[in-house]
C-alpha cells in the first residue's frame, strides 16, 4: 500500500526537536470537523490531521538520497509549517526547505505558517538573525498575518499556551475559524470530564446511580447551557478583540470607556438591526458612532465606533467614549432554535433563554478583564447596556 503524502511538512532546527516532536503528535492525534473543511484543504486521512513530516522520525538516516528524499516530501506536502527559533534563523537547513517549497511559484506563501517559539524574535521589525533569510526576503508579504506564538501570554499557563497555539496552527491548516475551533475543544472537553464523571457514578448502586445520573446530567446540561456556551464565545472575544483593544486605546489620547451593546430580545440577535436601531437612537440626541481601524497587538488590529462627539460631561473627564455591539453573541440564535427542536422546550420563551446567556456572557467578559491579578485589570473599561435608554444616560452621564 503507497503511503499517503504529507499534509504538513514541520522544518525546524535541532535544538526545537523536542517542540516540532510535539506538535507532529498533537497535530496527527487531532479529529478534525470534516463538515467544516472544504475539500482541497482536508488532509489524506479521513478523521485525523496526518501525515504530518518530519524528516528524522520519517527519513532513513542511512539513505544516500537525503536530501533528494527531503526535496520529494516537501513537494508532496500541502502546507509547511516552520518552527521560529533564533537557531531556525541560523539554520542552512531551514532556509532550503523554504526556498525548495515556494520554488518559482510565490502563491505556496499562502500555504506557508510560522509558529514563533523564541521570545527574542522581533516580529515588528525583524532583522537578519531573528528570521530564516527566505523569510525575511518576502516578510513584506508575511507580516501582515496573526503568526501563532509558543510563548506564553500575561497570566497564561504552559497547558492553556500550547492550546492557543495549537488551534492557530489548526485553524490555518484546515481553513476553519478559530473560534470555532477553539468552543468545539471547549465542547470535547466538557463532555471528557462528563464521561469521567459518569464512570465514577458506577460505584454507587443501581437505584442511587438512576436517581443521581437524571439530576446530574440535567445539572450539567443546564450548567454547559448557561455557562460553558457563552463562555466558550467570551474566550475569543476578549482574547482575540476586546482586551487588545483596551490596552490600545489606553496607549492614546483620553480615557477609553467603550459601550458594549447587548441584546435585549431574540429579534435583536440580528446584529444589523440592533446596529440600525442604536444608530437612529443616538442620531435623534445628535451624536453618531464613526468606524475606526485600531492598531492593536494582533496584526490585523481593530475595528470598533467611536462616539462624535464626545459629550460635554465626558469630555470635561478626559474620557472618550467608543461602541461595540458584539456581533459574536449571535451564535446564541443557533443554541436556541436547536434547543427548541426538543419538545421539552418547545413552549419555552427564546427571550428567556437568550436573556440567560447574555446574563452569563456579561458576566464572564468581565471576569476575564478583571483576570487573575497577575496584569491589568481591565473591567473599568467597559459599560454593558441593553437598550437605547441606557446608552442615551451613559452618553449624557
């Protein structure tokens, strides 16, 4: 039987052979949403990421052929990820297999993931010595892109680091969303810990264990509902926008405070109306919210409104006031009309239920901007409202 081609070929320098070891394993035991991938991007392997290539688990080191083998698999390959490390950027090795990659056709760039695992590697400006030179004879075309770090953030443990940047790497490969990606690990782990839960129920007796079982699971049901879901969206929304934004409009002129708009009914989980209906409210008291593009920490920056003009109150503080609407929630449409289809909620308000997850979506936003005590806390800067009134008094507070 042919052995498939590599989905992935892994370049890295030696002294990264433990980590590049690591994300081949993890990459390859990952079960991939093949409904969510389109086709010319799903590996050769209908459940699994893999093959995924690295020359000295897969290579015989004794052939004559070596770097001929080499050359072979990286044509074969769909994606090269290569590992950045000062010794990467110093490696011959590693500049060939990007070079022989690309080869004449420039386009393999868009199949081309960097995975930063040195913090001494400037990404703002690199020089000669951060970067392998192929890379940095085409970094104008590079820099642009949200390069997946292996180093951990402010308050981040190594367990949390490595998923972060893990999902990254997986959501270029197979063309899927982060979040998406990320809330479905959520998901997969939540039902783990429900399956360790359930093994452990088999100690006690048969009566106990049924009664047990019916209000755990409802328990657990209604936790995962009201808390996990919405948490699960709040995770790539503070991560991922909110708390870059902050801490970049904290860098310029004034006192950020942004309006975080939130929906007060089902019918306003449709973002475009709930935006239209905002705008009208705040044009009848003479103000209007402007889209700005804000340079954050994330290559691709920010997009968020700000207020014109700042009212007086506001301006005499020093404050200046920005709106979001926070167009993830809308996923909570989804959650409902499927919980709907049962018929023991049938009868159930969307309302009520769409109320219990904003309740929990606020209230974990806030959480996370307070963090652990170990950065910023970040809370202060945010306001939720639910409805125009409530804007309007902020506004004139």
């Amino acid at each position: 039987m042919s052995t498939p081609p590599p989905f992935c070929f892994i370049s890295y320098s030696r002294s990264d052979s433990k980590l590049a070891h690591e994300i081949q394993s993890r990459l390859e035991s990952y079960r991939y949403p093949a409904s969510l991938v389109q086709a010319d991007r799903r590996p050769a392997d209908r459940h699994r990421l893999r093959p995924v290539f690295l020359d000295t688990s897969d290579l015989p080191t004794s052939s004559a052929e070596f770097w001929n083998d080499i050359c072979g698999r990286i044509d074969q390959s769909k994606f090269l990820l290569v590992i950045c490390s000062k010794a990467a950027a110093a490696s011959k090795y590693v500049d060939m297999e990007i070079e022989h990659f690309i080869g004449a056709d420039e386009g393999r760039l868009e199949r081309l993931l960097l995975v930063v695992a040195d913090g001494d590697i400037n990404l703002t400006s690199p020089a000669h010595g951060d970067l392998p030179p192929a890379i940095l004879r085409r970094w104008d075309r590079l820099a642009g892109r949200n390069h997946p770090l292996m180093l951990p953030r402010d308050g981040e443990n190594v367990t949390s680091m490595k998923t972060r940047c893990l999902m990254q790497v997986i959501s270029f490969l197979l063309g899927v969303e982060w979040t998406v990606l990320y809330n479905r690990y959520l998901i997969e782990r939540r039902r783990a810990l429900q399956r360790a839960a359930l093994a452990g129920l088999a100690v006690l007796s048969a009566v106990v264990v049924s009664l047990s079982w019916a209000l755990w699971k409802e328990r657990e049901l209604t936790t995962f509902e009201r808390k996990v879901f919405p948490y699960s969206l709040v995770v790539g929304y503070v991560d991922n926008f909110l708390s870059p934004l902050i801490t970049a409009l904290e860098e310029g002129p004034g006192e950020p405070l942004i309006i975080i708009v939130l929906p007060a009914s089902y019918e306003e989980l449709d973002h475009n109306k709930r935006v239209a209906f905002y705008q009208q409210a705040a044009g009848e008291a003479g103000y209007r919210a402007e889209l700005t593009k804000v340079k954050t920490r994330l290559p691709r920056g920010a997009e968020t409104a700000v207020i014109i003009p700042t009212p007086p109150g506001h301006e005499a503080r020093g404050v200046r006031l920005y709106v979001d609407f926070a167009s993830t929630v809308a996923a909570f449409r989804h959650v409902i009309e499927y919980k709907k289809r049962n018929p023991a909620y049938e009868n159930a308000s969307e309302n009520e239920m769409l109320l219990e997850y904003v309740d929990e979506f606020e209230r974990s936003v806030l959480e996370e901007l307070r963090g652990d005590g170990s950065g910023p806390d970040q809370s202060g800067r945010v306001i939720f409202v639910r409805s125009p009134e409530e804007a309007m008094r902020v506004l004139n507070s």
